[in-house]
C-alpha cells in the first residue's frame, strides 16, 4: 500500500477512479488536505506558525500542484467528492472506492463488526507520520457544578474507563494513558483487548503529524473552494 502523498498519487494514477476525499470544509477532506501540505511544502516548520501572506501563494504551491495531478484520476475525475466520511465509507462498502481514511484506527474494524464493511478491509499507515489531533473535555469557567465535572474528567481518565473506550465493541478509541506507568495487571489488561482484525497495534501507528496554525486551515480551504467547488 502506499507509504506517503506522493506513493497514494502513483496509485491513484495506476487505479484510476478508485480514490477521493470529501469536499472541503469538510473535516476530513481539510485534514486530507493538511496531510498532504505537511508532505509537499519546502519549510514544514511554517505550519506551526500563523499563515505568512509575503509566502503563502508559494507555500501552497506544491498542495495544489499534487491536487491537480490527482483529480483527473479521482473519483468522477474530480468533478465530485464524497459529502463526508459516512459517505466515504460506504462508497467502499459499494465498490466505487478503494482507499478510504479515517482518524480512528478501530473503524475498518468497527466497521466490519457492524456488517458496514466487508471482512477483507484492512487499516495501513504512512511510516514517515500521519495527521493527529487531541479531543478533550473541558471545563467552563462559570460551570455551576465543577467539582462534578472534576469526577467526571477524572473518571474518564481511569483504567476502567480507558479500557472500555479501546474496546472496538464500545468505541475503539485509543487509550491516553501511559502503558509504562500503569500496573502490570492494567498493562495486561489492554493487551488483552482483541482490537479486531482490521486494526493496527499501536506501536505500528507510525508518528503523529502535528495539526498546523489554524489560519492555514481558512485561507487553504477558501483557495480549495475557488479552484475546485465548481467540479471543474
């Protein structure tokens, strides 16, 4: 399978039609987007900064330039995307797509348990780091009950909790917690978790992508829309 964004556009151009991405604003078309900017532009370390206007047009340069390459050999030719993941993934479910991605790395599994996809479905990665980001609770300022939000964050955070929320049957999400500073007993519980047949052990997760400066993400998707929402 391809390991990169350059690798997945020699394999769209050798498997025509068999790959997409939802539209921006989408989320994750825009984080398909972000994937392939942080692969293609000259100075990755500009994404952790606010957008610079003296560079952006050549910073974005190699994104569209790829974009470009890949839509003629694109699902419809790129004259259409899928609406979102569900859709997505039900277009691999039907046939029409080969490729598909998500940010859990339990949902071809999940998706299997369910009957919504075949049982010949498998997750891969890029070794050189995919696109991560943190979900979270949080607490408001002037919430009016804090000390239960505050049982409730750190219940969250529990072994048990944490070990139901990996569990492909519950969510499949993976765990926050630090397997070196948990009990041997906890440690062996979440090895013995069946992750399901199409999920991938985390230590062959590859690195995480850091999420770029917001304002990359609003001037992209706005110069996404004026190339492309046409479907021209």
């Amino acid at each position: 399978m391809p390991d990169n964004a350059a690798q997945l556009l020699d394999w769209a151009k050798k498997h025509p039609g068999r790959f997409s991405y939802p539209a921006p604003p989408d989320f994750i078309g825009s984080s398909f987007l972000k994937q392939v900017l942080s692969e293609v532009i000259d100075d990755h370390s500009k994404l952790g900064e606010p957008v610079d206007e003296k560079t952006f047009e050549r910073d974005i340069e190699p994104l569209f330039a790829y974009l470009d390459e890949l839509h003629p050999v694109a699902w419809r030719s790129g004259h259409a995307f899928p609406q979102n993941y569900p859709d997505m993934k039900q277009k691999l479910a039907d046939g029409e797509l080969d490729i598909i991605f998500a940010f859990n790395p339990a949902e071809a599994s999940a998706g299997i348990e369910a009957g919504e996809l075949p049982d010949t479905v498998r997750s891969f990665t890029f070794s050189g780091g995919t696109l991560g980001n943190t979900h979270f609770v949080a607490i408001p300022y002037n919430a009016n009950a804090r000390e239960a939000a505050l049982l409730t964050a750190n219940f969250l955070l529990s072994t048990e909790a944490q070990l139901r929320k990996q569990d492909p049957a519950y969510w499949g999400d993976p765990t926050v917690l630090a397997m070196d500073k948990l009990p041997e007993a906890d440690r062996a519980a979440f090895q013995s978790l069946d992750l399901g047949v199409a999920t991938l052990p985390p230590d062959q997760l590859g690195p995480v992508v850091a999420e770029p400066h917001a304002s990359w993400m609003d001037r992209i998707e706005t110069e996404w829309r004026k190339r492309y929402a046409s479907g021209n």
